[in-house]
C-alpha cells in the first residue's frame, strides 16, 4: 500500500511538471502600457496593458485570472479582471498555448481620485489548478497618475459668469408724427387739416422746452397717389411738400425754435398703395396684387388696374385718398441721468431710479459691496426681475461660495427660466462635478453670451478636449488654456495664458505646466514660483505633480517646491 503511494506521487509531479506548473513571478519586461505614465481624462484613468505569457509557462490545466489594481497609500481600485486557461481547460476563455506561450491586450479604466497622482499600477494573478487556489506574485507595469485635465477643477473659479444685463440707455431715440390729407390734384393745406399741423406744433415745443429732451430734425414727406400722369404727379407732390414745410418753417420762426426741416417727395406712391391693398378687404385684392409684382411701369401698372373695372371704384373712394399727403415726423432724443446723477440716487434713493438704471449702476463701480447692495436693492423693489439674483450668485461665485451663487440663481431661475440662468446653473453643476447636470442646463442656455466658454469646460470635463478647444474660440481664460494644453497646442495655451483679464495662481501654474512639457526649464521655475507665492498649497501639489517628473532632481525646482 505504501509503495502504491509513493508510485502515485512521483507519477503525479511527473505530469504537473509535464505540464508547466511551477507558474512563478512575471518579469516586468512582458508588459508595457499605453499610457506610459497614466493620466486621468474626463474623471477616469484608462490604460490599455499589452501582456504577454513566456514559452513554456501557462500550466495546461490552469485558469488565471489577471486583474489591474492602482495603489496608493492607504487604498486601491481594482479593474476590470480578464481570465485566461490552459490547453486542457475546457471554458470560454482566451487560450494560452504552453509550448509558445501567449500575447494579450487588457483595457481597463479607474475612477479618478485625487490620491491615484502618487500611486502604482500593478497586476494582480490568481491562479486555479482543479481544487487549488494559489496567487502568483503581482507585477508593478506603472507608476503614478498625471492629473492635469482634473485643474478644470480650478480653472472654473476663474470662468466668466453670465450677466444679467442692463438695458439703459442715456440717448433714447424717439419720434412723434402727423399727417395732412389733400384733396384729389390739390396742393393747398385746408383750414380742416389745420389741427393736425398745430397738433404737430404742440410737440414740438414740448420736446424743444423739455430739459431732457432735444429735437433731432423735423421731415416732411409729401406724396401723390398713384391714379394720374407721373409728371402730373411729380409737380403735385412737390407743391404739398413746398407748402407743407412752409407751413412747418412758420410755426417754428413763431416759437422761436431752431430745427433742421429735411424734404422730400413722392410723385407716385406704389409702395403705400401696395401696403394699403394688401391690409384691405377690396374685392380682387390678389389680383390688384398681381399686377404690381408682374409691371414695374407706372403707367402701364395705373392702365391695368383700371381695366380691373369691378374694383377701380373702391380702389378711388377707399384707398387713394388717403394716399395724398404730407407725413410730419418729429425725431427727437430723451437724454437720460447721467453717471453721477445715477451714483448718487443708486446710493441715496434706490426707489427713484428704474431698474435698467439702478443695474446700470452696479456696473459704475468697482467695489463689490457697492455692486452687492445694488443688486440686493433690484431685487427687493423689482422682485419680478431675475436679473438681480443672478448677478448677486455672478458675485457669490466669483467670492468662491458656491452654495450662495447656486441658491441665487436657483431664485432668478424661479422669476424666469433665462439662459445667462441656466448658463450659470451649469456652471455651479460642473463646479460640484455633476456633468449630467451640467448638460442638462446648457441645454436651456442657448442665447447666453458665455455658452460656448462653458460648453467648452463641459468638455475638458468630459475628456473631449478638441471640441474644447473649438468652443472656446478665442476666449482668454485658464479653463481655455487648459483645454488648449490637453490638446497639445502648446504655443496657443501659452498666448492664452498670457492675455488672461484675471490671472491667479491657477494661471501661473498652467504656464509651468507648458514650460515642463515644452522642455523650458527657466518658464517652469518662475512660473511655479509665482503660482506658490500665490497660493502656497499649490507647492504640495507641485512636489508629486508628474508633469514636473524630469525636474524633481532639479535644485531650482526642488528650492521652490520643498
């Protein structure tokens, strides 16, 4: 019994031999990985890991079960594991031969954090032989994580926030106008049409004496019906313009007011013989129009109309008449407060001004208390305007206090669903990390000014960084910046960042960034410099920043960043 035994396991380690068992530690020299230093991109780390098995190593009755973890100190996320048997496994698994061996390709993808920048990337191996479960030694194929595209992060506290703007105008254009009627081939102004023309005069001394009014011109537009000879016509409408702006010109001299009075005439008026047909309810009216689209001579359009016989009767009693005329047209401008006057009253009595020149007063001011108590005053006296919630969340957000900003723009959403609204509430999404949200309101901010700048964070966000940079354009900005860096177009980054309004320690840093992956050792150190004299946890994040790997041996860069 005893020598049975000992023949069954000598036959035994016979065939696991035979058969490749000893399945020892991998050298790191059959992997590589693409990226060779990862990085993350819109929120995940991907990699793709090309393994290979050597000749005369997969036991032919083994199951392995490879999985990708990162570790850092103190944790690890594992990703998604590929199993793979030997040539007496009878499964669904890839195949990998004993005597050549075997290649594979292992795609896989981790969810950012912050940690994984000082972390490793190792594989781990379980191995199933029948009812023995074993691991062979893990096998470290990366190290670290460049996290650059995550300084959208950052980037976004130096976005542009949609405005709610004002409206106001200082010189307001207006006009007030009269007409006087004529009789059929008369030129002289009847004492019934008289009113009109001193209605007219009226006006205009109450522009000329108004203290925030001021009389641009006077015109006078004279015309002529369309029935009757063009040179009839001609003389006709020149008379009525002649004695209309006689009359005008008199009044003036009377009232002492001086006034430009501009002339002119219409022998024929087509075109508001047109416009009256088409608002009529003249029998064939589409037939009278016809026959002006299909003749453009006067006469011959005149001759056609009146062989539509049925009609011409009422075109004469209903529609010429109130073609011959002299139109009277006051324009003049309403001059506004000035920037003072409004300063004084935003600050002593908000009630008087109206809301597009109480928000136009915000903008005449630098300080932002000011702009804060202005705006908080348009929401209290016109609380059915959004515009002053939103720019109280612009100002919340451009302080770094996103629940603020988010709880303001939330009240204007309530007056009204605007898009410089929904512009910002994606901004305070993206901000917070929730893309789906994000898209969910830039898909009601079409109009507002800033869209394509957000857009284009939504995009570094989720990884598409040339459709990034196509959406910011030409916008000067660390988040457009970014973009243009995560797209390799480093020469436009580098214009970008240098033309950036508000530039921040953010700014800075991005230029380092350029400086590294350019080779530009001199434009790493002083801008890191001045992006840690700025904000000095930025040093911190400097030190294990992998962007910066061929200069952490540097004295220049280590004197900055120990």
């Amino acid at each position: 019994m005893r020598r049975f035994s000992f023949l069954f396991l000598v036959s035994l380690l016979a065939v696991l031999t035979s058969c490749g068992s000893k399945m020892g530690e991998l050298s790191p020299e059959y992997f590589t990985v693409t990226p060779q230093v990862l990085e993350a991109v819109g929120g995940k780390v991907p990699a793709t890991i090309n393994g290979k098995f050597p000749e005369k190593y997969f036991n032919k009755k083994a199951i392995v079960e490879v999985t990708p973890v990162l570790r850092w100190q103190g944790g690890e996320a594992k990703g998604q594991p590929a199993t793979f048997q030997g040539e007496r496994v009878e499964a669904n698994n890839q195949t990998i031969s004993y005597k050549m061996g075997g290649s594979y390709t292992l795609r896989t993808s981790f969810d950012y954090r912050p940690e994984m920048v000082k972390s490793e990337l190792y594989l781990d191996f379980l191995v199933r032989m029948g009812n023995k479960v074993f691991s062979i030694p893990s096998v470290k194929v990366a190290d670290g994580v460049i996290a650059t595209s995550e300084l959208v992060n950052q980037t976004l506290e130096n976005a542009n926030v949609s405005l709610g703007a004002d409206a106001f105008q200082r010189i307001i254009k207006d006009k007030r106008e009269e007409q006087i009627m004529f009789l059929i081939q008369q030129a002289n102004i009847r004492s019934n049409q008289m009113g009109a023309a001193n209605s007219f005069a009226n006006e205009v001394r109450n522009v000329d004496n108004a203290s925030n009014q001021r009389i641009t011109n006077i015109e006078v537009s004279a015309y002529a019906s369309p029935d009757g000879g063009v040179n009839l016509n001609r003389g006709l409408a020149e008379k009525r313009q002649d004695n209309t702006a006689a009359l005008i010109e008199k009044n003036l001299k009377k009232d002492k007011i001086d006034a430009d009075v501009d002339t002119r005439y219409t022998a024929q008026d087509w075109e508001g013989f047109q416009e009256l047909v088409s608002k009529s309810n003249i029998q064939d009216k589409d037939l009278i129009l016809r026959v002006l689209s299909m003749y453009s001579d006067p006469e011959q359009r005149e001759q056609e109309i009146k062989n539509i016989s049925s009609v011409y009767r009422n075109l004469a009693d209903e529609i010429l008449p109130q073609l011959r005329r002299s139109r009277l047209t006051l324009n003049y401008e309403i001059i506004g407060k000035s920037d003072d006057e409004i300063k004084v009253l935003a600050r002593n009595n908000a009630r008087s001004l109206t809301v597009e020149e109480l928000l136009y007063a915000a903008t005449l001011t630098d300080n932002m208390q000011e702009k804060e108590a202005i705006y908080t005053q348009a929401t209290q006296y016109f609380p059915n305007d959004y515009r002053g919630f939103n720019n109280l969340g612009k100002l919340a957000y451009e302080t770094g206090d996103l629940t603020k900003a988010e709880n303001y723009f939330k009240q204007a959403a309530a007056v009204k669903d605007a898009p410089e609204v929904n512009n910002n509430l994606a901004l305070v999404a993206l901000a917070k990390g929730d893309k789906t949200a994000a898209e969910q309101y830039l898909g009601k901010a079409s109009g507002s000014n800033e869209l394509n700048e957000t857009m284009g964070n939504l995009y570094v966000a989720q990884g598409q960084y040339d459709r990034a940079v196509n959406a910011f354009g030409d916008a000067k900005t660390n988040s457009a910046a970014l973009a243009q860096i995560l797209a390799k177009d480093y020469n436009k980054a580098r214009t970008t960042l240098d033309a950036v309004q508000r530039p921040d320690a953010y700014t800075d840093y991005l230029k380092a960034v350029v400086g590294a992956r350019t080779n530009n050792l001199q434009m790493v150190t002083t801008n890191l410099r001045n992006a840690v004299s700025k904000q000095p946890s930025l040093r911190q994040k400097a030190a294990s920043d992998l962007e910066f790997s061929k200069y952490f041996t540097n004295a220049d860069f280590t004197s900055i960043v120990r």
